[in-house]
C-alpha cells in the first residue's frame, strides 16, 4: 500500500485556469474599461465568439448555471407539473421548486443513466407544462424521442446540459436542442468561467425576457419593471476567464481524452470480469470527457471502494447519491428502482489536466487490489 500512496492528494477534479499573465491582461482591460458587471464588452465580446465555438443561434449568459435554469423556467412561464430525472445535482429539482413548480420523477435507463422516455407518457397529467431532462455525464439523452412526446403533449423541453459543453450529436451541437439547453460554467466543468452559465435557445423572443428577468426585471429598453425577476448577471471577471479558457478548451478536451482512454484501457480485465461497468459514450456522439464514472455490483462494493481510496490519497465521488427524490428535505414519490440502484453503485474517478497515464495506471492497481 505504501508503494501505491501517492504523495499529494488526486481530488476527483481539477479547474481549468490559463496562464496567469493572460488573465491579467483581461483585467486591465476591466479596469481600463471601468465596467465590471451589466452586459459589459468583455460579456458582450464573450457572448458572440462562444456562440460561433458552439454553432448555436443564441446564448444568454448568467452568474451560475443553476440561476440560468431558473430563469429558463421564469421566461416558459411553466405551471403545474415538471417532468423530470431524480438522478441530477439537487439544482435542476430546486430550480423547479424555487419555481413554484412540482417535480415529477420519472425512472432513468439503465444505459446511460439519462431520463427514460419511455417512463415519461405515464406520467403526463392536465397539470403537466414540461420536461426538464439531463445529460448526465455530459452523455445526451434520447433527444428525438423526448421531442417526439413534447410535441405530442404540447410540452416546453429545457435540457439542463451542465455537463455537456461542446458535446455534439451526429454532429449537432447539443445546445441546439429542445426549447432552451442550460450549462454550467462551474470551476469543476470542462470549461469554466470560475461560476457562470449560459441558456442556449432559438427563439429570438426569449432574449428580451431573459434579459430583464436577469437584472430584477428590469426591460433592458424603457428600464420598466415587467417581470418577476432575481439578479443574475454574469460579471466581467467571469466573462474575462472565459474568453481565455475558450482558447485552451479543445486542448483540454484532448488531453482528457487520452485520460479517458488509459483508463479504459488499464480497467478493462475488471469489465471483462464484470466487477465493474464502465459508462462510455454513444456512438454518434462527439464527448467531451467530462467524467470517468464505473458502476459497481453492489452498494457494498460501491461504498467499499470509496471509503479505501483516500487511504491512497485518491478521492471519488458519488454521483449522485442519494438520488434527488430521496432528500430528506422533500418528500417525493420514490418509484424509480434504477435511478435508485444507479446512485447507490457509481463512483466517478479523477480526471483532469494534470493526471498523467502513470497516474491512472496506479489507481486502476489500487481499484483491482481493492476489489479483490
């Protein structure tokens, strides 16, 4: 065990962050500008580079994902009902609630974790408006069968697409889904802009909601209060870090790859063997490499591993556990069996910049010891 110890921590992530020099430049910029927040040029010279990167007709940009989704749901004017995954950061079901909406859960695929449409229809009521799927893993849910039932139903679909940056599906950029796509620019995301998020959308009408709902309510025109709205403007400083990360994201994206593959690689006796079960992704799909998530046979083996690993100075996480329709601070049906056994035997293992192979060759050693 001492031999496999590595000397610093190997956290379960690591942030994004370019050389510093250039950050600084960007700050001069800020205070030579003397504007830092409000739609401000750094935000607006932002806005209109990512939305080229990403080929999507528009994006919006807010001070964290998770208030992004809340005014998706603001601008839809959704009532009732909200169909959605349990299986999800406790974000996507607290957008709806602080929405004064209600979550209805829906059991996910065994696959790739993400909402099951066929679960969905059986659930849709007078009361239901929406969809609320998730890319979980950054892995894209059924897209055309969720629009399919949208339609069907007359139902809005925003995607919470926190993982997915850059992810394309036979070579669609996956913003360009649904009635609005919302990302997460977290510190812990593929691409950050230290907090920050985005809604990706098509309808141009959306802009002028979106806008006004982000600062109080406010109509970016006559300055009247029209909406009910919060505060949640993407600042300068945000904005400088993403216009330099963007530069570095496709390099970063690579490099996670290669990652991605030594893993699979030095895990693949254990997969052969079925101790573990590794989540890949889709054929058609251009990933990002968000994440490494293994699926264990048992909660025992799950919760084994992740207890054994800081012994080495290795930290996973549980995504995502419990799943959200079993907090203690609601009280939800709780009948979705997958999504219940999917959070109970999934760890996701480091992955970020400065991992090496080597790196990954001694944890998959420990994960083998340890599964022994």
């Amino acid at each position: 065990m001492k031999d496999l110890k590595f000397k610093e921590p190997i956290l379960v992530t690591r942030p994004l962050l370019p050389p510093i020099e250039e950050y600084e430049k960007r700050l001069k910029e800020i205070w030579d500008n003397n504007w830092i927040t409000n739609y401000g040029p750094l935000e607006r010279e932002f806005q209109e580079k990512l939305k080229d990167f990403l080929d999507v007709k528009n994006i919006e940009f807010f001070v964290n994902g998770h208030t992004s989704l809340e005014v998706a749901i603001k601008a839809l004017g959704l009532t009732g009902e909200v169909i959605t995954t349990p299986f999800t950061f406790a974000s996507t079901t607290q957008a709806i609630i602080n929405n004064g909406l209600t979550p209805v859960y829906a059991d996910v695929d065994e696959e790739y974790y993400n909402l099951d449409p066929d679960n969905i229809e059986d659930l849709i009521t007078d009361k239901t408006s929406a969809i609320i799927p998730v890319h979980v893993f950054g892995n894209p849910c059924d897209v055309d069968k969720i629009e399919k039932i949208a339609k069907r139903n007359d139902l809005k679909v925003i995607y919470d697409a926190a993982h997915a940056f850059n992810v394309k599906i036979d070579g669609n950029p996956i913003g360009s889904y649904g009635d609005i796509s919302m990302f997460s620019f977290h510190a812990t995301k593929v691409f950050n802009t230290i907090e920050g998020g985005a809604l990706m959308y098509d309808d141009n009408d959306l802009t002028y909601k979106f806008r006004s709902i982000k600062n109080f309510g406010i109509t970016p025109d006559n300055e009247e209060v029209q909406f009910l709205g919060v505060n949640a403007k993407m600042n300068e400083f945000e904005a400088a870090m993403g216009l330099i990360n963007l530069e570095y994201v496709e390099s970063a994206i690579a490099k996670r790859k290669i990652i991605y593959e030594k893993y699979l690689e030095c895990l693949s006796n254990l997969e052969d063997q079925g101790r573990v079960k590794v989540l890949r992704p889709k054929d058609n799909v251009e990933y990002n490499y968000a994440y490494f998530t293994i699926k264990l046979n048992t909660f025992d083996e799950k919760d084994h591993l992740f207890n054994k690993l800081p012994e080495y100075n290795v930290y996973a996480k549980r995504y995502f556990y419990p799943p959200c329709n079993e907090f203690p601070a609601y009280d939800f049906e709780k009948n979705t069996p997958i999504a219940k056994n999917v959070s109970d035997t999934i760890l996701s293992l480091p992955l970020y910049l400065d991992l090496t192979v080597e790196d990954v060759e001694k944890i998959c050693k420990i994960i083998e010891i340890e599964l022994k």
